[in-house]
C-alpha cells in the first residue's frame, strides 16, 4: 500500500495533490509555514489552460467548482502604445481555454476539499536530512520533527526538499517586478479602468512595460516590469517608490502611468528568479519535487498550472502504483522534466516577445498568428 504522503507546502501545486491523493483514497498531510490561509494575500488572476490547470482540477473533481469561480470577460487582450493608442484588442467571446479566477479563491475550493486536519499551518521547515532507506526527516522552526517513506517538495522557489535532489539554486533574471493595485477603478479612475479594459493590458518597451489586470469589483492589479539589476532597486526608497519608478515612463500617457502613481497599496518589489532551465536530477528514493521547486522560471502564464498538474500527475502515478512507490515516482518526474523544459522555454521566448528590442510590435505579431492559427484550427474542425 502506498504510505501516508508527506507533502511540504500549501499553494496550489501541494493542495492538488493532496486532493487527488485523497480521491483515490491515499492520505497525505501538508504542512505549511503560513500560520492561517488568510495569513497573506494570496495574489491576482490566473488563467487556468485547458491543457493542464483544468485537466488538473478534472482529476481533482473540483471542475464544476472551479467554473463557479470564473470571472467572465476577463481573457480580453488588450495591447497599447506608451501614448495610449491601441495596437491590439481582442474581445473576449468566450471561446477561449484560459478562463481566469482568483488566486485566493481557486486556493480556497482546494481547502475546502480536503478532509479537516490535513494542512497543518505554522509549520516552518529549517531543513530536511535523509535517514537511510527511502526515508527522510523533516526539522521544522519550532524544533519538531516528522520522519516520512515518502516526502513531497510542493515549497516553491527556495524549497528546503530540494537540497535532497539537487544542488541548483534560484538565480536572478535581471528583471523585476513592482506590484501595485487601484480599487473602485471604474468610479475612481476612470480614464485609466477605460484603457485596461475587461482583461489584461499590456504596455510594453524594451526592457521594461506596464501590464494589468482588472480583477473582482474593479480592482486593477498591476506589475510594472524593469530590467535591472538588484542593486538598482536596493536603491530606490520604497517609502517614495511610485514617484521614481513612474520616472522611468517620462512621456508615457497618464492614464498609464497613473496604474503607478494613484496606487491604492504601497508598491511590492517582486524580483523575478528562475532555476536553469532543463533542471532534472537522478531518482532518490523516497522523495520528489512538484511546481517552482522542481521547475522555477520567469512568470509566464504556466507557473500555477504547470504547479498544479504536477500534483495532479504525481497523485495519479501513486494511485496506478500503490505497491511500488519508486516506479510511481520515475513515472511522474520522466514526464515532468520534458514538460517542465518545454514551458521554460515558451517564457523565455514570451519574454523576448514582451520586453525585447522590438516590444510591443513582436507581442502583437505574434497575438496576431494566434488568433490566424486558431482560425485555421476552427476551419479543419468544421470542413472534418
């Protein structure tokens, strides 16, 4: 029989495995370093693919649920130019297999899935160790212990499991993000709620852009990209940051800029970091990884999905071999490194596309040969 499952970490990629363990009837217990799921914000948007985030949740039998949660219109594209004219705008007709939901919310249906007891908040790694035999020991900040036959790492970009596989690190992408969010946008900021639309925005320049996203209740949620060094950001006063980061976009139109300047939260530094791409690592017994701690790259739309079908994939690999856990484990990570290599790829090329020498014309040539190809495929399927 397949042992109780140790799973370290709560975000989506931890969760769908739990459920999908428990579903087949396998238990597992996550242990988290948050002490509560309201503990912090739990982020913006995600479009979830029909390709992997939804076939996930479909294991999960969470589909339904999950439709609950769609906020529609939202998987409008919308691409300006600095001085707010439009270069692409693409209606959402509802065709699209990228509906977008709540981070929090999506969290919160995979909570409220799982039998009580199962996430253990405030539980803070310090570190893990092997004990001989498959079996490893996981240190927790308070000083407790849990030893497990089988340990998941689903703890993100610095996994505390990963040490037991690999030797890679996170390394800087040399862009970074800066958060910021307007409420109420369409009765307080109007000009600016009529240029980001129904969806996501993107205003884009080589080497760095403003792209939003209108969330629930009119909330625009913002990341505005730069490419420098850390030590450029280390020096800007955060106290005063919207001023200075809006100097970078001198000339851009106000309603733009205002997505940095009118923010209603102080602007979050988010430095981008990434694992080299192709990151694999031999079988060890007894243990694996699962989302940004196996696989960590720059933001590109595939993070939370490629998190949550990993967990969705491990789960069912334990289900089809519940008496020999290695076999189930070699299955899962043989498929997952092609897959994980595959999507670190596409972002680098995406990130070409958003912040490179011909930003923004390459993003709207190539939303342009997507919507072209989606024709075409449309086409086959009536004339088949």
């Amino acid at each position: 029989m397949t042992p109780h499952v140790t799973i370290i970490g709560a975000g989506l990629g931890g969760l769908t495995l739990a459920r999908v363990l428990h579903v087949h009837g396998i238990p597992a217990t996550v242990y988290e370093a948050e002490s509560a799921p309201t503990a912090r914000a739990q982020g913006g948007m995600l479009d979830i693919h029909d390709y992997n985030g939804q076939p996930a949740l479909q294991a999960a039998g969470l589909t339904d649920a999950f439709r609950a949660l769609v906020l529609e219109g939202r998987q409008a594209i919308r691409i300006l130019d600095r001085d707010g004219s439009t270069l692409f705008d693409k209606a959402d007709d509802g065709t699209g297999g990228r509906p977008e939901v709540q981070r929090g919310e999506l969290r919160q249906i995979l909570l409220d899935s799982l039998p009580a007891g199962t996430v253990r908040w405030g539980h803070k790694v310090s570190s893990a160790r092997a004990l001989g035999g498959g079996r490893h020991e996981v240190t927790f900040a308070d000083g407790s212990t849990v030893a497990t036959s089988l340990l998941v790492g689903a703890d993100g970009a610095w996994s505390r499991v990963r040490p037991l596989l690999s030797d890679a690190a996170p390394e800087y992408t040399g862009r970074s993000f800066v958060e910021t969010y307007l409420y109420d946008s369409d009765s307080r900021h109007p000009a600016t709620a009529k240029a980001v639309g129904g969806g996501s925005l993107f205003v884009l320049a080589p080497g760095k852009g403003i792209q939003a996203h209108r969330e629930r209740g009119g909330t625009l949620h913002t990341y505005v990209a730069l490419t420098e060094p850390l030590d450029w950001f280390a020096a800007v006063d955060f106290t005063e940051a919207a001023a200075r980061i809006a100097r970078e976009f001198d000339g851009w139109a106000p309603e733009l800029t205002a997505l940095i300047t009118d923010g209603d939260t102080a602007p979050i530094l988010r430095p981008l970091y990434a694992l080299p791409i192709g990151h694999r690592w031999d079988r060890v017994p007894g243990v694996t990884l699962l989302g940004d701690a196996a696989h960590l790259s720059a933001p590109n739309g595939e993070g939370a999905n490629l998190a949550m079908y990993d967990g969705a994939e491990l789960g069912k690999a334990l289900a089809a071999h519940p008496d020999d856990i290695e076999r189930a484990l070699t299955t899962y990570e043989q498929a997952m490194f092609p897959r994980a290599t595959e999507a670190a790829v596409d972002g680098t090329r995406l990130h070409a596309f958003l912040f490179g020498d011909d930003a923004p014309h390459s993003l709207v040539t190539a939303f342009i040969e997507d919507e072209r190809e989606e024709r075409e495929k449309q086409e086959e399927r009536q004339n088949s």
